[in-house]
C-alpha cells in the first residue's frame, strides 16, 4: 500500500491534490496545520482514506493531538509534535522526538511528525522516525514544498521524499 504523508498545508491544498493525482496513493496521513486542508481533500476524494492529527494551528479545531493507527499490518503514531515537547527538558526537538518515540509512542514501529517544515528521516533502534516537511508551498522558508511517500508492502517499508 502506498500512503501520501502531508504536514503543514497552511491553506494549498491544491499541491496535495496534485501529489494525490501523481501517486494514486491507497491513503493519506495529514500531521497537522490546517487540518481543514486534509477535510477539503477527503471532500475531493470520497473513497481514500485520509487520517489526521491536529497541529498548533488547530488549536480551536476539533480532533486528536496524536492518534495510533494500523496499516498493512504496521503500527503507525501520528503527531504534529509540538506538544510532546513542552516542559519536557529536551534540548532540540530531534530529541524530544526520539524521547517520545522510545518512551511515549505506544509500540508503534513508525513515528510520523510535522512541525519543523524540514524533511526527516531516520531508523532507530529498528523504528521509523519520519517527518514529510511542509507541503505548503508558501509556509515555510523553502522554496518547494515536500511530502513523504511510505509503501509498505509484504511487512517492509519503503520511504522517499518528494519536492512540489
């Protein structure tokens, strides 16, 4: 199965539906920031599954800071991350991110996060860490937007990123 991971839209959703039309994914995970954008996108494809998580600029919407779900027989947390670090005495995000994953995260073997608008990658401890960027093209200081693209397929995971 092939998943569209998106974080921080900040209002484009037409560069998610773009990238849904590219990879014909079989679902789509939104890791926050605008999560109106990710509801605008199931209203334009009714079938796919879209999972969702609040980030800080959610904060009066209605949803999940942070969710489990299972997919192709792994299991995914879902954040946009920036609650995990308050208070927490952790020096850099990546660090409070490895912190949650290892302490926090339930036994799921991927951790997807957004926040940073900085493409992430990295195994750990043979678990998943990975943040897609912002798909946003105006969100951010990059010039192109990114997102993530995970295939899973007979239990292995296959990651890459992409540029809009």
């Amino acid at each position: 199965m092939k998943l569209l991971i998106f974080s921080d839209s900040h209002g484009d959703v037409e560069t998610m539906r773009a990238a849904v039309e590219a990879e014909q994914p079989g679902a789509v995970l939104h890791l926050g920031d605008h999560i109106a954008d990710a509801e605008l996108l199931g209203e334009r494809y009714p079938d796919m599954p879209i999972y969702k998580v609040l980030g800080n600029m959610d904060a009066g919407g209605a949803g999940e800071w942070a969710r489990h779900i299972e997919l192709c027989g792994k299991r995914i947390f879902m954040t946009h991350g920036h609650t995990f670090l308050e208070g927490r005495g952790v020096r850099t995000f990546f660090d409070g991110i490895t912190k949650l994953f290892l302490s926090e995260s339930g036994g799921a073997e991927i951790l997807l996060f957004g926040h940073t608008h900085e493409p992430f990658l990295n195994c750990c401890g043979g678990k998943w860490i990975m943040n897609p960027g912002s798909i946003g093209r105006g969100s951010s200081y990059r010039i192109d937007g990114t997102y993530g693209v995970l295939e899973i397929a007979d239990g292995k995971v296959q990651w890459r990123f992409e540029e809009v």
